[in-house]
C-alpha cells in the first residue's frame, strides 16, 4: 500500500477477555497487541497508529459501535473492524457479539453484528474486511458458506468477512491467545512462500490478499487438536472482488520469477562493498559475504585463540549453558576489538555442528528487528540461536521504546510462543562495558533476559592474541623486524593488530621501507599504515596533495576522524564534515575530498549495501581516529585545537550532530572506564557553550533530523548537561519552529525532565499545547509522564493534564509504555475521588498484563503508597509485588520495594490479610 492509501485507511480493534457473567478468556487479552503490531508494521501492515482505534476491553456496546461509526467515515481505502471474545445468540437467532457485562439473560449489553454490517456497508471505504473471532462467529456469513448469496442479510456488499468458526462450531482460545488469531497474525508475521493453491507462488506476491490469508491459516489449523477438541475450520464470505482485497505487505516478497538475463562477466572491482552484518542473516551467508579483514574471524585465516577452558567466555562452556538454561541468554562484555563478533561466531559454529540453526544481527539494521527474528525463529522446529551484535547500538539514543529490538517482546511475546510450539531458543548479545555502565534504562529488561560474561580481556591475553595475528598474518615482517619490533609496531589491540600487520606484511614482502613506527595511535603511524596499503594496492598517492601527505602531520588526522565520526552517510555529507573541519587545521593540508577517497580505497570506509551509504568499516576504526585527534598523544590531557577542528565538523548538518554525538558518546564511555574522560569533558563542555547558537541554527533547519539531532545531543555523555545547560540556544529554535510537530514528543520530554523549574515554564505551555493536538497518540505517553510531575502547574492546566491522562489511558490502557503514566498520575494528589478510583482500575489492568516485567515496579510502588486503596486491592497489590519481587530478586529496585511492602503490611495489619509466599531470595 501506499503511504496516501494506509492515511486513507483505519482499523477498529475490539477484544473482550474478562467478563462478570461469562468464562474469561485470558489469552485474547494478547490477541489485540499483537495484531496492532502488524498492523502499523511498516514492513506488513503500515497503518499510521492513529490510524488504528483500540476499544477498551471494559467498553459497552457504545463505544464499539461508535469507534466503527467514525471509522466508517473516516476511511476511504481500507476499513478492517476486528472483534475476539464470546459469540452468542439473539432472540431473533441473529449473532451478538459479548462485552464484558453481557449474559444470555443480558443480551442487550451485547453487540448486534448487524449494526456492525450497517455502519461497514454504509462506508466509502474501496476494502472493507470484518474479522470475527469467537463461538458461531461463522453466523455473520449465513451458514457458513465459502460465497454469500445474494440475499444473505448479514452479507457485506464489496467486501471480505473472515471468521474463525462456522455457525454452529465453539472457537478455541489458549493462553497465549485464541487459535484463529494466532494462525491470522503468524501469517501476517512470516508472510507467504511456495506454492500457493492456484499455483502461484507466494514469494513472487507482493501482497498478502485476503483469499490467500485465508487459506494459509485454514491450512495452518487443519487437523489441530487443542484441549482434545478439533480446531474448527476458518470460513470466508467475499463479494465483488473481496477475495482480493490486499490486507498487508508480504514480508516473504522476494520479487517475481527473474528474467533471463546478460550472463557476460561483470567487473566487481569497483563496487561497494556490502555489510554482510547488516540483516538477520544465517552464520553460513554471513561468513560467506566476509571481505577485507573481516576474513580474519574465521579460522581459515586466523585460528580461534581459546581464553582458556575454565573461563566463562569459552564457546564449548558458553553453547552448553545457553543450550542446558531455558530462557536466559548471554551477553558478551567487552570493549570494542577485544573478540565479541568473534566468540559469537566461534559460538555458532558449535551450535550448527549440533543440529541447531543460527542467525546473526547488528545494529545496522533498521526498524522491526524483533519480527524479523520472530518470523526466522518460528519458520522450523529445529532449535535456532540468535546472535545479536553491539547490543548497544540499538538503543543508541537512549530510549528503549521504538528502538529497533523490543527486549520485552522478545521475552514475553517471542520465547514463550517458541516454547508453545517447543522450538527451543538461546540468546547471545555483546555490548561495551562503558555503555553497560549507562544503561541504567535498561538494568531490568537486560537483567530479565540474559547473563553477563565478561571477555577475557587482561593485556596477557590480549598480546598473545596480537602476538598470533602477527605469526599468522606478517610471517615476513616478524622475520625482518623480530617480535619485539613488530609487536611496538601494531599494538596489542586484536583487530587493529590484524590490520596494521596485513598492511605491513605487504610492504615487507615487496621489500618497501618499513616506517618507523613505535605507537599505534600516532598520526605517522596511522598515515603511513594508509600508505602502506595503497602502495601495495598500485594505487597512487600522488596529486596536488602528495607534498600535505607526505608531512605526515596531524592535518592530516583530524578531516579523516571528521569523516569517520559524520558516518553513516550519503558521500557528500561526509566530504562536507571532513571540509569544515579541514578548514580549521594547517593551509597545506590535503583536500577534503581525497582524504575520504583514501579511506574509502584503502577499506576503512564502506559503502552500506542497503541505503549506498558511507560507513566504517568498523566502530574501532572511528574511535581510533576520533580518540586519537581528541586525545595528546603524550597523555590522558586533552587536545584542545584539534578537539575543536574535530567538531567543527559537526555543523554542516542536524543530521551530521547526531552521527557525532553518537561516536562521541561510545568513546566517553570507553574512557569514563579508566577516569581519561575528565579533561576531554571540560573541552567538550566548552565548545559547546561557545557554539551553542550555531547548533541551534543547523537543527531548527529540519524538523525529523533536528529531532533526531536533539535525542541524541539529550541521550547521555558528553553532551546532555550542555544541552539542558543551553536549551534556550540549542533546542529553543526548533522548538519555535517544530513543536507543534507530532514527533515533538522526544524533545519535550528531555527538556521536562531536565530543566530546572525556573526554566521550564515557557517548555510546559508548549508541551500542554502539544497535549490538546497529539495527547491521544501512543507516543503522548513520553509527555503526559513529565507533566503530571510538574508542581507548579495553574488549575486548569493541572486539569486538562488529567483529563488527557485519563483519555490517553483509556486508549492505550494495556499498553507496556502505560506504566510510567500510571505511576506519575497515581503519586500526584487528585482531589477527584472518581477520577482517582478510575486511575486505580487502570493500573490493575495494566496489572493483569505486565505484573512480572521490570518495568512494572514502579507501579507497583505507587500502588503500594497510595493512600486511597481497599483492603481487597492491597491484597491484591501486595500478591503482585512478591510475584515480582520472586522474579527480580535480586534487582537493586527490590530492595527497596520489599521495605514498601513490609511498611504497607505493617499499617495495615491484619486488614490485608495473610501475606503471600515470597522468594527466599527476598525474605
């Protein structure tokens, strides 16, 4: 579809799992989430959120019926109206579809389908599909047939009704949610492959149209057994083209049935190189598409050198604990260059002589990596290990919500569907201690799902690693130079080790001098490594710019750090970054241009193979060359002119900031491991104040790279206290420009919960006008939140931050993000006694859902101290806080909850009644 169509579209979702009068049906709590997940999937559905109205579980027939009214006239391409809960039937044998408070005595509180029919057929919509997902569902097609007939009543006109069961069939639900939805949304997942009914293939389908959906899942439920009953079969009613109607996008499109083509020889030389780390991809196709030193991770180039067998990150240990513990994956601790990529791998290769499948990811990917990896894991039985690589650079601005992975889903949603189907799934990741460190976002979620391991890492181990890389690799230069020399000469750093003694081996067999050389991070060293490789290469070196090059000087340096910190990004960029910083060095200085030339011929900048950007080669490349323009080479001490050359490069663009600040921030946080940071802060908070204008000036140009120039300037070190420091200067102009912008959102959050309140008034009646306009968007949770801290808010904006609370809750009650307005709006005094029992209700659904997550403890506590609770919901409260207590016993939040805990039993007494069993962890 396109972006004009699915703004033209709209989705009602409605799914009842609690009743007063009727069994509960706890898995369809789950149904709608997921669904809206492939919905406003990009890559599937690519519905906008707002697009997509979700009724409250709790909703009469009222609210149903007018979310469909308002969807009916709203929509002008797709109209889809989902229900899933109970089906019953009317005095006049007519299908009704249950609220909560529905019976076969109280069939009023029910939904008539037919009004559903009347509103769907009276819109505009061009598609119109009807999902029903209960018992007798198949009663909306009149007896179930696969085509209507003409005088059928309860027939939509132009449109498709898909149900889960005929007219006289119960339909089946588990607790992962009911067996219909599950199959529709499998589908929707994975897309279509092989051959479909009709002969086509479903690979060579762009679409996923609803007769094939259809048949994919009826094929999927045939002869399925679930509580030893049969599943029924799904049934179908179309009319006026509605088996074709285009429901989403098929993820398993891998375009038509190729044409012959041109079989003659192509010249590869000179195209770019791929990333092959840049999908989910199998161990086998990644280690195939492996170039330049990444040759050097497998071991027909450079043998695995073991930590040794007692040490935790050996692969043997670590495949046979992620192999024997269910549900705990790895993460891999180390600084960057030190062996994550390749334990990983090594890691892998045990996994597959085992039997198990294995995939590889990194953080190049772009968004909706969480499905991908559910489509990959749920293709097979056979078990599957996922590893996940720079862990840290999926959350790189700080945030876990709308980050690329979704650990939560992947724990609560992915792993438990796994084991549901017996697939069995192990998790291992890496990431950088510094980032670790940082991370306090994403302590619960992290400790939820994998244990840390730290590499090997001490300088022993380290050398003798270099030490085996130099024996392998430049045979000829250690028996030219010795040991002792050559080693001086690459360092003790793995990969930059491979790489100098690659380059220098070339020069040692064609018998070129060998450059005096005794630190690796120098300039010379660096340059004449450059050199080195383009001489062995036959490419030239000279040009306007071979006298500039052949100094040898920092010059030289800072416009290559600059293009390495501007990646990734389209060429011209990059040459712009390295111009403006080039412009502040030395007038023989080569040209900007050449200078990213060089590094791209000479490999340490790549061409991305998806988007044809530049980047590096490796992050160790870009903190090598950053690190070593920022820092004296005679030091920790900062280099104070050539930091300031270095991020005059930065002001050529919003988007080239957020690049920066992103490499900046890896780099602090290696250094903040061993105290270097100090002196390199103190310099970097300088230039800040000093340009502060000048930034604010390149990101109000943009309101989507402003934005994401300002989240990462607020994520963290180095530049967060400079920028609430300089908000007014900084934020302040796309603020005046781009506030009332939806993705606003972010921006406004940093500067709520940052600046100090005598700043932050004229921020507030932005973020309450931004409220009125988007405050039933999801992301309205990221401002709602900051808001009802505020203390010093007028009545009526304490009001309508209330009233927007409360509306924004009803809508998006259950989800995940929900928590943190729920804890805000409960520790806030609420003189509205209604108002509050209703904010109370709310966090006991969300309750219902999300008890367990990490997230949850900070409901948790504000349920625990809110004075207004009955002895019924502390009991319930206090049933939840030790289920998570037994979960994240050792959390450092636990603590403290368990002494709220022990304080609410203890005033309460004996009104609250026994108190559950807790972990002995905890007690």
């Amino acid at each position: 579809m396109t972006e004009q169509q699915t703004h033209g579209s709209r989705a009602v979702l409605f799914g009842v799992h609690s009743f007063t009068y009727l069994p509960a049906l706890d898995g369809v709590r789950r149904n709608i989430p997921a669904l809206l997940t492939q919905l406003t999937d990009p890559e599937v559905g690519g519905l906008p959120q707002e697009n997509c109205i979700v009724v409250c579980p709790d909703s009469g027939q009222g609210p149903f019926l007018d979310a469909v009214c308002q969807a009916a006239e709203d929509a002008d391409d797709l109209l889809l109206v989902y229900y899933a809960g109970h089906g019953h039937f009317g005095w006049g044998d007519d299908l009704l579809l249950a609220t909560k408070d529905s019976s076969t005595k109280r069939r009023h509180r029910s939904v008539p389908y037919e009004a559903i029919r009347e509103y769907v057929e009276m819109s505009r919509a061009r598609r119109k599909v009807v999902i029903v997902d209960c018992c007798y569902s198949g009663k909306a097609l009149r007896m179930g047939e696969a085509l209507t007939g003409e005088g059928d009543p309860l027939a939509i006109e132009g449109a498709c009704v898909l149900t889960s069961a005929a007219e006289t069939q119960r339909s089946l639900c588990l607790a992962e949610g009911s067996v219909f939805t599950l199959a529709l949304i499998e589908v929707l997942q994975n897309g279509l492959r092989g051959e479909l009914p009709d002969g086509r293939r479903g690979h060579e389908q762009p679409h996923l149209i609803t007769a094939d959906v259809f048949a994919a899942v009826r094929a999927r439920l045939a002869e399925r057994i679930v509580h030893d009953l049969p599943v029924p079969a799904p049934r179908i009613a179309t009319r006026d083209g509605g088996h074709k109607i285009s429901l989403a996008r098929n993820r398993a499109f891998t375009g038509p049935a190729a044409e012959p083509v041109n079989t003659a020889p192509i010249d590869l030389s000179r195209r770019p190189v791929p990333d092959p780390l840049a999908r989910v991809i199998d161990q086998h196709a990644l280690v195939q598409g492996f170039a330049g030193y990444r040759k050097s991770l497998t071991s027909d180039y450079l043998p695995f050198i073991s930590p040794g067998p007692s040490h935790l990150s050996e692969p043997h240990g670590l495949f046979c604990r992620l192999r024997d513990v269910d549900d705990r994956g790895v993460l891999l601790v180390g600084a960057a260059g030190t062996g994550k990529t390749r334990t990983g791998l090594e890691v892998g290769w045990i996994a597959l002589r085992e039997g198990w499948r294995v995939y590889h990811a990194s953080a190049s990917q772009g968004s909706s990596l969480t499905i991908r990896f559910t489509g990959t894991v749920l293709a097979e039985n056979s078990p599957v290990l996922i590893v996940i690589h720079d862990l840290d650079e999926y959350f790189a601005d700080g945030e876990s919500n709308g980050a690329p992975l979704d650990l939560t889903a992947l724990q609560h949603l992915l792993l438990p569907e796994a084991r549901r189907r017996n697939i069995q799934v192990a998790l291992l990741a890496s990431a950088r201690p510094g980032w670790l460190h940082q991370a306090d976002h994403l302590h619960l979620q992290l400790q939820d799902l994998f244990d840390e391991v730290e590499l090997r890492q001490d300088d022993d181990f380290q050398r003798s690693i270099a030490d085996h890389a130099l024996a392998t690799t430049a045979p000829t230069l250690v028996a030219r130079l010795g040991i002792e020399r050559s080693r001086e000469m690459v360092g003790h750093r793995p990969i930059i080790a491979v790489l100098m003694a690659r380059e220098l081996e070339q020069q040692a067999i064609q018998g070129l001098p060998i450059p005096e050389m005794t630190r690796p991070r120098t300039a010379s060293t660096l340059w004449s490594w450059a050199r080195g490789h383009l001489e062995g290469d036959d490419i030239p070196v000279g040009g306007p710019e071979k006298a500039a090059f052949d100094e040898v000087s920092a010059d030289w340096l800072v416009p290559a750090a600059a293009a390495a910190a501007a990646c990734p990004q389209e060429k011209a960029d990059v040459i712009a970054a390295a111009s403006a910083a080039l412009a502040h060095t030395a007038d023989r200085a080569p040209r900007s241009a050449s200078v990213v030339k060089t590094l791209i011929d000479f490999g340490w900048l790549q061409y991305e193979t998806d988007s044809g950007h530049l980047n590096t080669v490796h992050d160790l490349v870009c903190d090598q060359l950053v690190e070593s323009v920022l820092l004296s080479e005679h030091g920790p001490t900062a280099n104070r002119e050539s930091t300031r050359a270095l991020l005059a490069g930065c002001l050529t663009s919003a988007r080239t900031v957020g690049r920066y600040t992103t490499a900046l921030a890896r780099i602090m946080n290696d250094l903040a491991s061993d105290n270097r940071a100090t002196a390199l802060s103190v310099v970097l908070d300088e230039w800040f104040t000093d340009h502060a204008q000048a930034l604010g000036d390149v990101i109000r140009r943009d309101a989507h790279t402003g934005g994401y120039a300002l989240d990462t300037l607020c994520a963290g070190p180095p530049f967060a206290h400079a920028t609430v420091s300089n908000w007014h200067e900084v934020a302040g102009p796309w603020l005046a420009e781009f506030a009332d912008d939806a993705n606003a959102h972010s921006v406004l959050r940093h500067g709520l919960s940052n600046l100090p309140a005598a700043d932050a008034g004229p921020l507030v009646a932005v973020a309450l006008r931004w409220i009125e306009t988007h405050g039933w968007r999801r992301e309205a949770s990221h401002v709602l939140g900051p808001l009802l801290v505020q203390t010093d808010l007028t009545t009526t904006a304490r009001e309508l931050v209330s009233h927007k609370a409360m509306g924004w809750l009803r809508r998006n009650g259950e989800l995940l993000e929900a928590g943190f307005v729920l804890c805000q709006l409960l520790a806030r005094p609420e003189p509205d006694q209604s108002r509050m029992r209703q904010a109370v209700a709310f966090a006991f659904r969300w309750l219902d859902n999300h008890a367990v997550t990490a997230e949850a403890h900070f409901t948790l506590r504000a349920l625990l101290e809110h004075p207004g609770l009955t002895e019924q919901e502390i009991r319930r409260v206090v049933g939840y806080a030790d289920r998570w207590l037994q979960r994240h016993p050792d959390a450092a939040e636990a603590t403290y909850l368990t002494t709220v805990l022990d304080g609410r039993l203890d005033l309460t007494g004996n009104a609250s009644g026994p108190r559950p069993s807790a972990s002995p962890a905890t007690r």
